[in-house]
C-alpha cells in the first residue's frame, strides 16, 4: 500500500506539470499545497491595479499600524492575467518606518516608499534554489554606504574606496538568505540611502536599519518562487 501511494503520487505530480491540466487546478495547488495555512485570494492590492503589464510577480510590505516597523508581508503571482496571493506572512522594516524615497537619507532608519525592482537573490552558500541571479556572498564583498564615495550604494569585492561600508557576510548571519531591493540604484543618488534589501530578520519584534526582513523559513520559499522572468517587484506602502 505505501508503494502504491508513493506510485501514484508521482504520477499525479507529472501529471499536473503537463499542459492537459488548466492554470486553475495548478493554482489550487500552489495556493493549498505549498502555503494552505496562509490562504489564497484574488481581491488584489489597489497598490497593484496599476502595475506595468509585464510584471508578473510581485511582493506587497506595508505596516500593520501607522508609525510602527511592524509589517505585513505578502506575495502576488499573475495567472491568466489576473493577480492571485499564495503568501501572507510578518514582516519588520525599519525602526523610524517608512519614508517617500525623495526624503529618504542615509542612516535614517526607514523603509522607502515604492516599487521596486527584486534582484538579484544572495546568500553564503554556493547556489540557493530560486529562478533570481544569485550572488555567492564572501568575506571579501562590501556594500558601500558612504555619500562621498564613488562606490556609493554598491557591492562590492575588494577593499572598496569608502570611508564607510558595510560587510556582506556577517556573523549574525542576517544576510545568509537575501533579495537585493532595487532602491537608489538608476542612478544612484548620494546619501539618499544604501543596502535596502530583503533579508533574514532576529526576531519578529526586531525591527531593521531600513531593509525588509521576515523568518527564513519564509524567506526561502519566497525565493523558491522568485523567477526573474517574470520581472517581479516589491511594494512598499503605508
């Protein structure tokens, strides 16, 4: 009987790969299969009725009450051209909270208003199973967050040219699983803040220094799910 089970569980998996199956079915899958106890909706986020066509993926962080680092986290993919969440999780930002990008600076301690761009994925091992760019981190890779630095708001490897920068792989291990958030980057602007990223957090009543952070096992889902052909971004909004 467990041979049997183990058989036709198999056959049912491939046979939910193949095309013969509608999205819809596939769909309940994902939503029931990998995150039943979060739940699926399809009442979409007024933050994204207004998404460019293309985007097929995207991550919504907004606080759970005004003025506190204390955040709600959850992920959107596109099916027949429709917006389904299979995600819904805590989530901390930064401990001033959110700031419009325009009055963001550097060492603030907030989040930044927007949409963004997600990628490329990075951690410390030397692959990690998602559809992102991934980045090895080593302990020679930096992240520049000094204004006068050419190397503003970089990564990079090597002894940067920077009075002040931040390491990558840290012994807290925050950044063992990581998302680089788009933010200040095209073009960078001097002290408009640096290192905005998705990342592992301590706890959940540990808010961040400006970055989005939530549990790893969660984290590493997300991951899983990042595809970057699907152009995915994060929303931050209040």
């Amino acid at each position: 009987m467990v041979t049997g089970t183990i058989i036709e569980n198999s056959l049912w998996k491939q046979f939910l790969k193949t095309a013969v199956v509608p999205t819809i079915y596939r769909l309940f899958i994902l939503c029931f299969g990998l995150l039943a106890a979060q739940g699926c909706s399809t009442v979409t986020p007024q933050a994204l009725q207004g998404l460019n066509g293309s985007i097929g993926q995207a991550i919504v962080v907004h606080p759970t009450k005004k003025n506190s680092y204390q955040a709600q986290l959850s992920a959107w993919e596109k099916q027949n051209n429709r917006l389904y969440r299979w995600m819904r999780v805590s989530a901390v930002i930064g401990k001033n909270g959110l700031a419009p990008a325009h009055e963001k600076k550097e060492g603030d301690g907030k989040t930044p208003l927007g949409i963004y761009p997600l990628g490329p994925a990075f951690g410390y091992a030397s692959s990690m199973n998602t559809a992102l760019d991934y980045r090895q981190v080593t302990d020679n890779d930096f992240w520049v967050d000094d204004p006068q630095s050419m190397q503003y708001n970089q990564w990079i490897r090597g002894t940067p040219r920077a009075n002040s920068f931040e390491k990558m792989k840290r012994p807290d291990n925050l950044y063992q699983y990581g998302v680089v958030i788009g933010y200040n980057s095209h073009p960078v602007v001097p002290g408009a803040g640096s290192a905005i990223f998705i990342h592992v957090w301590r706890e959940v009543d540990n808010p961040t220094a400006g970055c989005v952070a939530l549990s790893q096992r969660y984290l590493r889902k997300i991951l899983c799910w990042l595809d970057k052909h699907h152009q995915p971004v994060i929303v931050i909004q209040e």
